[in-house]
C-alpha cells in the first residue's frame, strides 16, 4: 500500500485499555465499514470493486432523483427546517451550558468553534453543505495542517466528492491459530482481538472506478490518507444485509420511479386519445379489389391537405404518403351498404382524472419523511391556528428534523476535536469525556412549533390562574413552579436572579410594596409619625396595642387545669 498521508491523534490511554479487554465480538460500528482487505500468495491486497462500484452507483442515483421536481421540493422542505439563514444570527451556535469546565475554557471552545464555521464559510454555504450530505448520505472534509506547526491547529478544511473516497478498515494481528475461550481465566487461553487500523482511500480522478485490486507499490491512482486527517459524516442508514451506507432518499427510489412511469404514461395516453378522428366510409359499387384501392387513394388524397411549411427552409412540403396515429381512418365500402358516410370517433372522455397522479405523489412525500399537506398545489396547508388542528405529520416532521441535525453535528465535534487537541487546549482523554455534554443550538424557523409552545404557555397560565387561591394552603410555590409551569432548577435559579435583578434597577415594583388582596400599591409611611388613619403616633401604637391585647386576652391556663384536662 502506498505511503499514510496525513496525522493521527495518538489516545495513549485507549491503547492501553484496548490491550486488558479480551472479547469474542469485536466492536460495532455504524458507518457501513467491512473488512476489505484480505491475504493472498503474493501477498495482501485490497478488494474494492464489488462495494465501491455498489456505492458509487448508489451515490449517482440518489443525484439524479434529486433532480426531479417532487423530489427536489421534498428535500427543500427538508434542508429549510434544519438550516435556519437569518441576516444577524448563525444558523448554529455551540451550547456549553452542560458542560462542567471553567468559563476560561468555555471561551475557549466557543472562539474555535467560531473559527471552524468560518474556515468552512458554513454560515454562507450552510444550505448546500446540508443538502449535500442529506442526498448523498455521507459527508467528507480533509482538515489540512502545517506539518512542521501541527499546534497551530486547522488551517483549512476542503471537500472531497464521496465518489472518490472510500473508507477502510485492515486487520493488523492476523493470527487467529487460538480460539477464544471467554470462560477461561487462564492468561494463556485469552486471544486478544486483531487490532483495526483505520484510512481513506482517495481517488483524484473523478471517473466510474475501474476493476481490480490495489497491491503491493502499485497503488499509483488511490492515496491512503490518516483516519483523523478525514472529517466522515454518515446519515446512518445502514443496510445491515450488505453494510451499506444509505441516503435518506433511497426509500423513494420505488416511489419515484412509479410517479415517473404514471406520469409517462398519463402523457402517452392523452396524446393517443385527446383528438376527434373521423372515420370516412368510401362507396365503391362493383369496382374490383385494384381498382376500389386506388379510387379510394384518389379519394383520400383529394380530400387531404397535407402540405405543411418548413420553417426552417423556407419550403412547402407535401406530406400526403405519411399517415401518423391520430389522422383520420378511411375505409372502401361495397354496394349493399349505406353508400359514403363520415363518422367521428370521440376522444379520450377521462383525461381529467389525476387521482393516480396525486395518489403517488402522496407515496413519494411519505417515503421522504415529508408531510402530505406541503406537496405544492395540494390546497391543504396546516392551519395557523391551534396546534390541535396541525396535523400529527408535522410533529412527526420536526421531530424527524431533530435527529437530522443530531446526526449532522457530528461534523462539528469532530473538527473541534481536532482543533482543541492540536492546540493543547484539551487531551484526547479530555475530549471523552466533554463530547457528551456538548450541544449544538440550531437557529428555529418552524410556525408549528412556535404555535405549540405559546399554546403550551397559555394553557399552563390558565391552571395557575385556577390553583392561585389554593398557592400556600394545598399547593407550595416550589410545586407549582415545577409541576404546572414545568420549570427546571437551572430555570428557577436564573429567574430567581432575572427577578431580583429588575427590582434593584426599578424596572418591576418590590412585592414587599404590594398590596397581596388588592394588588394595589401601599401607602408609604408618614414621615411625621402620625398615622394617618387612627391619628395617633406610630411609636406608640405598638405599645398600646400590645397592652389593649393583653388587658382583652383571657389568662393563660395553669399547668393544674391542664392535667385535669387530660384525666
């Protein structure tokens, strides 16, 4: 095999974990990757024909179907719920808030996750770089480096055509004379499973892949290039029977090409029977067979107006010897018959029936994952009104847009891996750990969930305007705030300060100055010491109000009344 081109991210930690770990199974892997090298008499070779032609040829059907209008409008739909352009913000932004790190580190990411989207102009070809990888099923960028300065990170990513890529995985240990025995404790009996190393396999020449093997040196047409050179991106569809990756289109591959045939043969068939043809039933008499044919071409032709004008020479052709399939129809007729008669035959009287038409349009958006009511023309848009009278297909739809934008950031974690670890900002056991806690914020554009949420807001005010009078006698705060507002600690905490902080400023009133019956402002006190109510000085109200309280209160009982009480 020719020379590794490219860098590799050395996890010293992982290598030794893999050499104490003895399994039967070896590791389950999502990407559609087989083993495609294997041993021969002259040595190790590299098969790809079989795989790489089905790929190849899959990747160009998926192309042209997207070609069609149906399905280019289905995909449309697609790429504009998951990549969101607005004039001021980003499609996508990066979500620390998960994340247990230092806010120094929290910048950090956040800065080099600004310089990712940058050196892929993903804020300007965002839309193109989704609908790339949502047709094809598989997405390739080379993170280009200095060599000599690899801690100055990426310095440029570029796409490669999946036509000319191809992923491969290649046993190291081949010996395999020793069964696994898991039930053995015996160090002796364990086999280690065969390491994998893992590359690209890149064509430059962008043509159909030729037959044949790739051995020894001669490996002139393909570069072996690193695994973590390459950003790969999968849909993850896989055909489990053959283990290969697959587009979200290829289940409207039968759906479409039904649509087509319909289409096709709803055309032929109007053509054929949409004119009025006449049938000319021509009096012969007692003319012999020979001479009935040509008094019936003598006929024809006089009737006939066959001269047609060339726009292209300027001429006047004579067509009169071709007759085509939607002419008239002349027939000789003998004596005994009605003698010449002219009869019209009616053309095609249902030409106006598209429910076929509409029937598979139906099936191509259902096998898309598209709700039926976007299909253009249709009339049956979902209502701007209560999310109730939105269709289940478009909660089916966001939801489906979710995982696609799940799926698809994984572009952006494995480019901030690189990134953060050529600079030393994280290890690579770091980055194990803080993968799971990073989310990818997506900018939202979708009027259905808008409508679900603010209906879901009215709803959840109006039983907290039922369960007020019941807050501090049957319901707390904490309960209420948590079971019918449905909000989360984090929630709580940050609105707790958000409230706390408009009081210090003045922007909402204190609630310690707020009447709880009547809502009404308090009267502030009088700084004269009057109270303006009863007259009297405030200092000595609470005094004499206290003595008036307990010349009117009854004696408290002795402790001997009490234990008469109790017998």
């Amino acid at each position: 095999m020719a020379k590794l081109f490219g860098f590799s991210i050395d996890d010293s930690e992982n290598k030794l974990k893999s050499k104490s770990i003895v399994s039967p199974v070896p590791p389950n892997n999502d990407d559609g990757v087989d083993n495609f090298i294997a041993s021969g008499f002259y040595g190790q070779y590299l098969d790809i024909e079989g795989v790489y032609r089905t790929e190849f040829d899959l990747i160009k059907r998926y192309r042209e179907m997207a070609l069609h209008p149906e399905c280019d409008n289905a995909i449309e739909d697609v790429v504009n719920e998951a990549i969101v352009s607005d004039l001021y913000d980003s499609p996508v932004e990066i979500e620390l808030s998960n994340l247990n790190a230092s806010d120094k580190l929290k910048d950090k990411i956040r800065e080099e996750f600004k310089y990712i989207k940058e050196i892929m102009d993903f804020d300007r070809k965002c839309h193109e770089i989704f609908r790339n990888w949502y047709v094809d099923g598989k997405l390739y960028y080379l993170k280009v480096i200095d060599i000599k300065k690899p801690h100055e990170g990426i310095q440029d990513v570029r796409y490669i055509d999946p036509m000319k890529m191809k992923f491969v995985r290649q046993e190291k240990n081949k010996d395999r004379r020793n069964l696994i025995n898991v039930n053995s404790i015996k160090e002796s009996d364990k086999v280690f499973y065969p390491e994998i190393e893992e590359f690209f396999l890149y064509t430059p020449v962008a043509s159909y892949p030729s037959p044949g093997m790739i051995s020894g040196g001669g490996a002139a047409k393909h570069i072996k290039i690193a695994r973590d050179s390459v950003t790969y991106v999968t849909s993850g569809l896989v055909d489990r029977n053959k283990g290969t990756i697959l587009s979200y289109l290829h289940k409207a591959i039968k759906a479409l090409n039904q649509l087509r045939m319909i289409e096709d043969s709803l055309v032929i068939y109007r053509l054929s029977r949409a004119p009025e043809r006449r049938i000319f039933y021509i009096d012969v008499g007692n003319l012999p067979k020979v001479k009935a044919e040509q008094y019936l071409k003598e006929v024809m032709s006089r009737y006939r107006n066959k001269l047609v004008y060339d726009a292209g020479t300027g001429e006047v052709r004579d067509d009169r010897k071709f007759m085509s399939m939607m002419e008239d129809f002349w027939l000789p007729r003998r004596e005994g018959g009605r003698g010449t008669e002219i009869t019209t035959l009616p053309g095609g009287q249902n030409l106006g029936e598209l429910a076929d038409i509409e029937y598979f349009q139906k099936k191509l958006y259902r096998a898309l994952g598209v709700p039926e009511s976007r299909i253009a023309g249709s009339g049956d848009g979902f209502n701007l009104g209560r999310s109730s009278e939105i269709l289940r297909d478009e909660l089916k739809f966001s939801k489906f847009v979710g995982r696609l934008r799940k799926r698809f950031s994984n572009i952006f974690n494995d480019m901030l891996k690189t990134q953060l670890v050529l600079k030393n900002i994280v290890s690579p056991e770091d980055w194990d750990a803080m993968s799971d806690h990073i989310q990818y914020d997506y900018l939202y554009d979708n009027q259905f969930a808008e409508l679900k949420e603010s209906e879901l807001i009215s709803e959840r005010l109006g039983i907290l305007a039922t369960i007020e009078p019941y807050i501090g006698k049957y319901y707390s705060q904490e309960y209420v705030r948590r079971k019918i507002l449905r909000q989360t600690d984090s929630e709580i905490i940050e609105i707790n300060q958000q409230i706390k902080s408009e009081i210090k400023k003045g922007i909402i009133p204190d609630p310690a100055t707020i009447d709880p019956i009547t809502g009404e402002p308090l009267p502030p006190p009088d700084q004269s010491g009057i109270d303006p109510a009863t007259g009297q000085p405030m200092d000595q109200m609470p005094q004499d109000q206290g003595m008036d309280q307990q010349l009117q209160a009854p004696p408290p009982p002795s402790t001997r009344d009490i234990k008469k009480a109790e017998i």
